[in-house]
C-alpha cells in the first residue's frame, strides 16, 4: 500500500496518466434525511410538569438526538461531494459515475459495474476475466462508506486480477484508487482480501473470488493464496472524514428501536482486538499442533509477528480507555474537553487498522492457515455467516465488537496457553499482557511484568464492555435468535467458502477446522447468554 495521501494530491501528481486513461468513478449515496427531533426534546420547559425528576429523562433524550445525527454524518456525503467535483470540474477526468446506497455490494451490482466500465473504455486482460492476463486498461475509484469501497475493489479483481498497478500509471495493468471517508471505509481500503458481497439468496455475506485468488501450489495444503497488489489507498485531513465519536452514550431501550450507524472509535477498537486475539489463538493452536515449522525464517516472523500483534492490541485497550473515561466523565456531568482524547483515540485507530490485514497474513504463513485472508478469522466467519439473516440492522464493526467478550470467555475456559514450561509465553499471553497492562507504563514491579491470565482478560473484557458502550450481541439481534439455527447457518457459511475456494481449502486444515467450528459455537453461546 502506497504512503497515505489525500486523493487530491494523488490526482495531480498522476494527472497525464489519469486524464489519458478511462475512469470508472464509484461512490456512496447521500445519506436519507431524516429529522434530528426527537419527542420532547425541542421544548422542555414547555411541560408544566417540569422539575428536577426530569433530568435524567432529558439526558437520555439528548443523548438519543446526539445518537440519531451520528447516524447520518453530513461529513460522508460532503466529503464525496467534494472529491467528486475535484475529479470532473478541476481535474477534468473522463469519468463513468456508479453510486451505491446499500450497505454490502451484491453481485448482481458487481455484474452491472463491471459491464458499464467495459462500455467506458475500461479492459479486462487478454485471458479469463479477472485472470490477470495481461492488456488491463483503465482507472477504478472508490469514494465513500465501506459499500463503495468494497464495489470497487470487486470490480478491479473481476477486471484486472492480479494486474493492478500501484505506480500511478508507469507499467502495464489497470488501477484501483480508494478514498474512503469512513473509519469502516478506511478498514475496507485498508483490507487485502476479497470483497464482500451480500448474498440475497443465501442471507450471508460472502468473499468475491475470482480467479485472481486462486492458490500457486498445486496441493492446496501447502498452498499460498494469491494478493491483491498495488491498491491506491488515499486519506484526508481528518477535518473531512466523517471521524465517529470516541464513546457513543445511547444504549437503545428496545431492539425495534435500535438502527445501524456509524459504530463509534470503541466500537472499531474492540472489533479490531476481536480479530487479534482470534489470530492469537490460531498461532497458538497450530503452535500447539506442531505445524509451525522452526526455521530461521519463521522463527523471525513469529517474532515480528508477536511484536505487531503486541502494538495493535495496546493501542486498541488505549482506545477503550479513553471511551471509558468520556463516558464517566457523561455520566458525572463533568465539563473536561474530550478534544485531545478524540484526537488521540482518531491517530491511534488510523495506526493500527492498516496493520490488521498484514498481520493477518503474515500469521497465516506460520502454520497451514492458509485460507485466513479469503475465510477469515472466527469472528470474521460469524459476522458473515449471521449478520444479514439474524443481525439485519447492525453495522458489521459493531457486530465484530460485540464478539470481545464473550471471546474473551471462551478463551479463559480452553487455557490454551502453550507455554508449559514458563518461560515461552503464547501469542494470546502476549496479547493479553499488553491490554491488560495498558497505560501502567514502564514499571519493575513483579505484578506488572507477571503473565496476565485468559481469566484476567474475561473480567477486562466484560468490563471494558460495559463502560465503553459495547453493546451485548442479544442486544443487536432481530427477535430472540436461535442458537441452533445459528450454528446451522454456520456450517453452511462454511461449506459455501469452502465450495468458492475450489473445494480443496478449508478454512482450517492439519484437524482444525473442527476445532475452529467448535470454538464458533462456544462463542456464539456465551455472547448470546450475557
């Protein structure tokens, strides 16, 4: 991934390139309007029944309005405006728009993309679509959610391949460029596997592989899945990014009541420590298997891998943090300015959340996880399998959030700790040290440097949880989901990626693909019972 640039700085330094070539531009909708009244709350004093008792009742009312126009960020649309109007009036470009109001492409819209680029000039390779084969033509660009950002780097994979080229025009190949204007957006960008689509018939959320991932060894087992290379990944100043809050105050009453929105700065910390300690304990488990072999090259990784894994997870717990002092310092009433801590929290997340997907891959290639960046990691295979039949109206972050605890749980009670002998302590140790011991700074004393137990971080998690305004996962369900019907949708999430994979890559091999479904259920159950 190129260094991070404001996408109007990209187009000029690239502008002969650019102007010379066909143009498929993507962007998000504009958000509905909708009204920021909410009853009772433009007048207050209007009751005559007003005093004291009323307090707390016009807190939750302020606190539903702020949640309400968190949902429909101005910023998002404005910042496509913006970039929009950049790329035809100041950059005159040769543009084809496409804009997208849903929150998952499907792959009827990729289908319909795709055949309005090739009506614009865009070209795929000499060989298969999507083969990579050589004669790729044209510029994609995405603007916008993560919806937008997906559609585009579907489109390039059905078009380009692996031929995508990340030198602003030098060389042959097609380009994808991506300006998010979201955090999720920014996730999106920043993700090296396949595109998500939702898939209307299935109910589930499933990867767009083309031929461009197919795998370079002929045995799956031993195989490496192919990259996407040479994305474009462009960042505003943050003033023009629909930045969410660091603590979001409104806990909805009922479940009818709760609609998706922007998920706030804990919300995306907690997802992303989710997926981090699930790729803890996967090194852990093949560790344990002994399908991680000890050569000099993976010994290296392993300890690159530890350290990344480390920083990623005391900047998220740093994150959560500081929610949780913006949401006691709410509930006290006090009048401290969260500036710093938001901008704080805002750098932190825009660190960690281009590691994610490295890291991800990097850890796959200790073991025999190979499929990890087409399948994913557990929470990631949940929030696929579940969230469109049983989780309709929750935002993917928050969903992926809402897994911490009780991954946390389920971890406590495996103890998969590996390092028998005391002195080798696991990844997931590792972790857990670092969010446990989260901004205590450097210190000798023996309780600060001694290994943080799985127990230890179940307590945290579920604290953390409670504090930060992280909503439980019964909390976001549509009606009272089954856990039996839930499992079964898990199984056939599974079968379906594993057909899409060619049928030879499961999402664990060397035994622990069961293990992994087990795990699943044990999650799912504790995170629906909190």
């Amino acid at each position: 991934m190129a260094n991070l640039q404001p996408l109007r700085n990209y187009l000029r330094q690239n502008i002969t390139h650019l102007r010379s070539t066909p143009c498929l531009l993507i962007t998000s909708s504009p958000p509905p309007a909708i009204s920021t009244a909410v009853a009772g709350t433009k007048n207050p004093h209007s009751h005559s029944s007003f005093n004291s008792g009323d307090e707390k009742q016009r807190r939750e009312q302020r606190d539903q309005l702020k949640f309400q126009q968190q949902q429909t960020n101005p910023k998002i649309h404005a910042f496509v405006q913006r970039n929009v109007q950049s790329l035809t009036q100041e950059f005159n470009l040769r543009s084809v728009p496409i804009a997208t109001g849903s929150a998952f492409p499907t792959l009827e819209g990729v289908d319909e993309a795709v055949s309005l680029a090739k009506r614009a000039g865009l070209k795929g390779g000499g060989g298969s679509l999507g083969s990579g084969g050589g004669g790729e033509q044209g510029v994609v660009i995405g603007i916008g959610s993560g919806a937008a950002i997906d559609l585009a780097k579907a489109v390039a994979d059905t078009l380009f391949g692996n031929n995508i080229n990340g030198n602003g025009g030098s060389g042959s190949g097609g380009s994808l460029v991506l300006a998010p204007s979201t955090l999720g957006g920014f996730w999106a960008a920043s993700s090296n596997s396949p595109s998500l689509l939702l898939d209307i018939k299935e109910e589930m959320l499933l990867p767009h592989l083309t031929s461009s991932w197919g795998y370079d060894a002929a045995t799956a087992a031993d195989a490496s899945p192919k990259r996407r290379r040479g994305t474009i990944v462009t960042l505003d100043s943050s003033r023009y990014l629909a930045m969410p809050p660091l603590y979001s105050p409104f806990r909805p009453m009922k479940r009818s009541e709760y609609s998706s929105g922007l998920p706030s700065m804990a919300h995306v910390a907690a997802a992303v420590l989710s997926i981090v300690l699930d790729v803890a304990r996967s090194v852990d488990q093949e560790m344990k298997a002994g399908t991680t072999t000890k050569d000099e090259r993976n010994v290296e990784l392993y300890r690159h891998v530890a350290e990344e894994m480390k920083t990623v997870a005391s900047s998220c717990a740093l994150v959560l943090q500081l929610a949780t002092q913006e949401a006691k310092n709410d509930d006290s009433g006090g009048t401290d300015d969260p500036t710093s801590n938001h901008m704080m929290a805002q750098q932190h997340l825009l660190d960690v959340i281009p590691r994610l997907s490295p890291l991800i891959e990097q850890s796959s290639l200790l073991g025999q996880q190979r499929c990890m960046m087409t399948a994913g990691t557990i929470p990631h295979k949940m929030a696929h399998a579940l969230m469109p039949a049983y989780f309709p109206q929750c935002h993917i972050v928050t969903y992926l959030a809402s897994i911490l605890p009780g991954l946390c749980d389920a971890l406590a009670a495996r103890d998969i700790s590996s390092s028998s002998n005391g002195k080798v302590l696991s990844m997931v140790e590792n972790v857990t040290n670092s969010i446990i011991n989260c901004g205590e700074g450097e210190s000798d004393d023996d309780n600060a440097n001694a290994t943080k137990s799985p127990m230890l971080l179940s307590s945290w998690a579920s604290q953390v949880a409670m504090e930060a305004g992280i909503p439980s996962m019964a909390s976001l369900a549509f009606g009272t989901p089954d856990l039996n019907a839930l499992v079964g949708s898990l199984d056939s999430y599974e079968t379906l990626v594993a057909s899409l994979n060619g049928g030879g890559v499961k999402s664990g091999s060397g035994g622990c693909g069961r293990d992994d479904h087990r795990i699943m259920e044990d999650v799912l159950q504790r995170s629906l019972n909190r």
